[in-house]
C-alpha cells in the first residue's frame, strides 16, 4: 500500500484524525454532559475544522498549534473543579431546552439570562478548541493529497487509515481503556509528524504535557472503582456509613450522574436496621412489588437488570429461574462483586449481556413475569440523536416484548418519568399494546429505592386476583395513586421506530440543537476570517458544489443508517463499528472499480444510487432481525451502505479530475457538516424521511456536476 513515505503521512494522518474525532465525540459528551444530548456537535465541529485546513492548504501547518488546543481542553477534564464547573455553565443551556436532558431541571425560571450566556460561551469556547485541533491536520491531508501522484490509490489510503482509526479506538473501548491510554495512541499516531516541525523542542514539550495532562483524567481517587465501559464513564462510590438513606452500600453513578444504589433489602438487613427500614413495609419495595403480583414465578424476564436490584428482589419473591439482561457489561461485574446481596451468584439466574431491544428480537422463550428495570435514559457514544433506551420505549418494542409473556403472563414497567408527558406516552403505547389500560402508579423515593412511575398490565385477572389476596399491597398502590396523581391524557404522540423520540412531547426540533447550530455559525465565520480562508460561496463554481452536496448527503445516510441499525442489532457498541465500517469497505470498493475502469459514464451510476436510496426507504430491515448477530452485522452492512457504493463511484470519478484535491475534499467537508444539521429534522418527520432529504442532495450534486473532459 505504501510504495513511498507520501502514502504512509496520508494513512497516519487519516488514522489519527478518526481516532481523535471518536475520541472527542465519546470524551466531551460524557464530561460535559449537555454535548450528549446534540451529538453531532462534535462530529460537525470536527469536520468544520478539517474543512477549513483543506481549504488553506497551501499554508504551513504546525503540530504545536494542534497540541496545545488539545492540551487545553484535556486541561479542562483534568481537573475535577474546572469539569464540574463547565458541566455546571453548560447546564444552563439545558434548563431552556423542551428535550429532557437527565438531573437537568427544564424551564426559564430556573435560569438568568446572565447564565444562559455564560453557557453558550462555555459551549462556544469548547467547540472552537475542537475545531482549532483539526485545522491543522486538515492542512496536512489537503496538501499530500494534492501531492500524490495517483488520486485513488491516495484516497484508498485516506479511506483505509479512517477505517483502522474506528477499529483501534472501538478496541479500546472494547478493553475498557481509560482516556490517558487513548491520548497516548493519538499522540504516538501524531510521532511522525515531527519531521514536519521547525522547532521540535516545543512540539516534543508539548506532547509530554498533553500526556501528563491526561494522566488524572481516567481515575477518581474519592471511588472504590472507576471504569470507562464501552458505552459510559462508570465510577463506583461507597455510600457514607452514617448517612440515613442506603447506609455502608454502594452507588454507581454514570456519566457523572447518579445511576443505582445497591441497596441490601434481605429480610435480615431490614430487621437490622428498623430506624431505616419500617417493619411493616419489609418485602414492599419498588423491586418487591413485581413478584407479590407473581409470586414464585417460573420464569422472570428482567431488561435493565444494572446492578442487580431487580433481580435481589425477583430471588426474594421465589422466581425458580431469572433471566437478567444488562447493556453494559461492567455494570453487571460491579453488582457480581459489590451487591450486598449478591443476587448475579445465584444459581437460579442467568445473565444476558445486550441491548433489551435486541433481546426481544432474538429470544424464543417465554415468561410469566417480564420486568423493565429503570433503563436509564443516558446517550450512546454515537453520532445519532438516539439514546441508548430510545428503541426499548417504542410500539414496536412494547409488541415483540409482549410476545415473550405466557398465557397468563404480566409485564411490569418502572420508569422514572421526570415530566407528565412520558409518564402519559407510556401508558397509551401500553393501553394500545394490551387493549387495556394499565394500573399505574408513581412510587416515591424512599430508603428502599429511588421510585418511579410503575405500570403493570398483561393477564388482567392475574392481576386482580393478586390484588384482591393481598389487602395491603392494594392500600398501597391506592394510596399513592392519590398522594402522587398522575397527569393521564392520552393526548401524548406516542413513539416508534421511525420517531423515537422519548424525551420529546412532541415532534419539534430542541431549542439547543438551535443554539449549537448558532454556535457553529459564529465559529465558521470567525475561523474563515482568522485563517484568511478564501470561502466566498457567491464565488463557488459547480466543482464545489458538486462535492458539497455529495457530502451532505453521504454524511446524512450515514447517520440515517446508524438509527435504522439500531432496531435489529440493538444500541450496541459495535453498531457504529460495524456501520461506518460498510461505509468505508464500500468506499475502497468504488475506488477498485473506478481503477479498473478505464471509463465511467456518471448517469447510470447516478441511477443506481436513487434507485438504492428509494429501495432502503420501503425496505423493513426487521426482516432479517431473526438471523444471527454475525449474519445481520454483514447484512446490515451490505444493505444500508448500498447507496455509498454508487456515491463512492461519483465522488472518486469527479475527484481524481480536480485540479485542486485539497479545495475539492474541503467543499465536500463542509457539506458533511451542512448534511449532519439537517440530521435534526428527523425531529420533526421521523428517521426514515431522512432518505428522502439524502435522495435530495444527491440528485442537487448531479444537476451542478460540472462536465469533465
């Protein structure tokens, strides 16, 4: 692949810049936790500055100018006062959103508008460090394209050292490595570009403090445990031993908010502590409450299990067999070794790693009791609007999941519904689901758990009967349905798979995702003016805009295929792997057939990429949800890529004509970026629709495709 050094500065060059990319995307929305609610923040900003390097391509770069905004924002999160202090200034911006954004309360009462503004500078002075890191490096990579000699072979290089950039950082997370180990591959990626510098005293300077810097970000020396999982930033506290509330247990806190307690409710531990835990409430918890409606179940399902409180109570309520499933498998290993109960030793109980939506799809037994634990309601580390509960909560979800009850079965859902509108969407996607409304209740918070809006339906005489035997348990339910009423209207949209959307009332674009976008504005108007960029759009010829739009809306399918992906193998890590992986296979794969091709009439390659954008919008990928995880990973791959093997062709055919590769990549950056804002608008019509705003660009990228001789 490499036959000179040229070659080998493109592929490090693009390695890093995909490693640093998903590094930041994962990083900064976990520490600064409102970027996670508008993912592509990252990503866009990213990109902007990638775009804005190629188009200055011609000016001498430097490692220095990328290392120190680097440094300064791993400053940022080495510092337990400086992280919560920005976290706390980017809240602010949360309290105004109509998205609900986890611990966050939602209103302009609570915020100033001093606050407001402090916010979006914090938020404005994030992003433009983000974007003041890739500049450079997107230098490098518009002038060593242009150097080199052979356009698609340099862009084959490009593509593949992407592609190892995703799957070393996928691999890290994979192992659990903190972020001190990731800086440490960026860096050492970067090692080569020190025969670019002028003054290697610095930049060797530079690289040792960025490394030193990053050292104090991955532990947390007041935790017993702290583990970067493949999905969150887990840290694990033991709970101070004169407090009231879950005394000498343990919490778990994600993404630096508070998660689960592992809270000891064993008959002896509650006799124990009769200051804490009244005696006639023993065995009427949240997670009790489940199995007195089925008690000595055969066999109980549990989605969310976390760190085992559900299932210390299904084993106290006689369940002969458990089969618990959690995402996350560090979270499964903290309740393993903490839990005072140790409810994951027993030998009733078996534990499924993976996505609960992906378990409905896949499981053939059935259950006679089925209980959604608090999922929570933390994002992915994708480049999605998706959360990783999003697609456990839709119709669809709710249907496959009743299909896993026996004859007789019921089905408990705990949801901690922080407005009216959730609590509602849930009970009419519930009533329409069972053809019968619910009993819901809200449990309130309580030395025994964290409460939370509780609904039980499935076999309705079941249930009754359970009621009507259990007097006191039927007081209870009675008695908070009138102390915590619940605002019921059935007037709440409800949600699906195309519009999943939880957290929304209704369907509308989040006032922050209008507020990132202004960001970004500023941000590309002060760089432009800062780095003389020669980007006047009234100036643009069809060349740029040809290249923009088929950026636009390559970026655009990409992140349509990472949500419709997610239905069938689940909000799993290896989703965005296995995705952005098709993409970029399909890539090399157009590059190959352009190079063996001596010619390429660019109209019927046009046509096959409607037809196949055309073909993904009426095809239903739920179709192949029965197949194995392996077979549909390649599946999935090959089918929702299909359109980038036509728009690879396109872009390589007018790419290797351009006289100026560097101008060229940098339109086509730039319309990425465009293409991930209108990623929002899914907001408004659903995923699917989406498809139809891709077919768009690319049909705008064929009417200004200039003729090439």
């Amino acid at each position: 692949m490499f036959k000179d050094k040229l070659g080998l500065k493109i592929f490090l060059i693009s390695f890093s810049s995909l490693f640093i990319e998903i590094m930041f995307i994962r990083w900064i929305s976990t520490e600064i936790r409102v970027f996670a609610y508008v993912q592509n923040t990252v990503l866009i900003s990213c990109f902007l500055g990638l775009g804005l390097g190629c188009f200055t391509s011609n000016r001498r770069s430097s490692l220095l100018k990328m290392l120190i905004p680097m440094a300064i924002v791993i400053t940022l999160f080495a510092s337990p006062f400086t992280r919560n202090l920005l976290d706390k200034w980017t809240q602010h911006l949360g309290s105004i959103s109509n998205m609900v954004i986890w611990g966050i309360p939602t209103g302009s009462d609570f915020t100033s508008t001093g606050q407001l503004i402090l916010g979006f500078l914090s938020i404005l002075a994030v992003m433009a460090l983000m974007v003041s890191v890739f500049i450079p490096p997107g230098r490098w990579l518009g002038l060593w394209l242009d150097q080199h000699p052979n356009t698609i072979v340099a862009y084959s290089i490009n593509i593949a050292g992407s592609l190892a950039g995703i799957w070393v950082f996928v691999l890290a997370c994979a192992a659990h490595w903190p972020p001190f180990l990731w800086v440490l591959i960026a860096l050492a990626s970067l090692g080569f570009l020190f025969s670019e510098e002028k003054n290697r005293t610095y930049s060797a300077l530079a690289f040792v403090v960025t490394l030193l810097l990053a050292y104090p970000t991955s532990w947390n020396p007041s935790s017993i445990r702290s583990t970067w999982s493949n999905y969150q930033k887990l840290v694990l506290y033991k709970h101070d031993q004169k407090g009231r509330i879950w005394p000498g247990k343990y919490l778990v806190t994600v993404n630096n908010v508070g998660y689960q307690a592992m809270i000891d409710l064993s008959p002896d531990n509650l006799k124990a502590r009769p200051d804490i835990f009244p005696q006639e409430w023993h065995g009427y918890s949240q997670y009790d409450l489940p199995t007195l409606i089925v008690p000595e179940a055969n066999r109980v399902l549990i989605v969310g299990a976390g760190s085992g409180n559900d299932v210390a109570g299904a084993i106290r309520g006689g369940a002969k067999h458990v089969v618990a499933v959690e995402i996350d498998d560090v979270i499964v290993s903290m309740g393993k070794q903490f839990h005072p109960e140790n409810p994951y030793a027993h030998p009733n109980v078996d534990v499924v790693v993976d996505d609960a939506r992906a378990y409905f799809s896949r499981a053939t037994d059935t259950f006679d009791l089925i209980i959604f634990g608090l999922l929570d309601s933390h994002t992915t580390g994708s480049m999605t609007n998706a959360r990783l509960d999003h697609y456990v909560y839709t119709e669809e979800s709710l249907i496959k999941a009743k299909k896993l009850l026996a004859n007789n079965g019921v089905m408990v859902l705990s949801f901690e519904a922080e407005k009216p509108y959730i609590a509602d969407r849930i009970m009419t996607m519930l009533t329409k689901a069972f053809h019968q409304a619910p009993i819901a209740f809200r449990v309130p918070a309580s030395p025994s758990g964290w409460g939370g809006v509780m609904f039980i339906t499935g076999d309705n005489d079941r249930i009754q009967e359970s009621l009507a035997n259990n007097p006191k348990l039927r007081a209870l339910i009675a008695d908070w349905q009138a102390r915590f009423p619940l605002e019921i209207t059935g007037e709440t949209p409800t949600t699906t798979d195309d519009w999943p959307y939880l957290y929304l009332e209704r369907p509308t674009i989040p006032n922050l995702y209008y507020i990132f976008s202004l960001a970004l504005l500023i941000l590309f108007f002060v760089f432009s003016k800062l780095n003389q960029t020669p980007i006047d759009f009234r100036a643009w010829t069809k060349s740029h805009w040809h290249f923009f739009f088929l950026g636009a809306g390559f970026l655009l399918l990409e992140v349509q295929n990472i949500s419709r992906a997610v239905i069938i193998l689940g909000s799993t890590w290896l989703v965005n792997a296995v995705i952005i992986s098709g993409i970029l296979a399909m890539i090399l794969l157009s590059n190959l057939v352009v190079a063996k091709l001596q010619t390429i009439k660019l109209r019927p390659v046009y046509a096959g990429l409607i037809a196949s954008c055309v073909f993904l919008y009426f095809f239903d990928l739920s179709v192949i949800g029965a197949y194995s995880f392996a077979t549909k990973c390649v599946l999935a791959g090959l089918i929702t890529t299909l359109p980038i093997f036509f728009s690879g062709i396109i872009f390589i055919e007018s790419f290797r004509h351009e006289a100026r590769k560097d101008v060229a990549l940098g339109a086509n950056l730039f319309g990425s970026l465009i293409g991930g804002l209108t990623q929002a608008i899914s907001f408004l019509v659903g995923t699917k629709a989406l498809l139809l705003l891709v077919t768009l660009w690319y049909l705008a990228s064929l009417i200004v495709r200039p003729r090439v001789p």
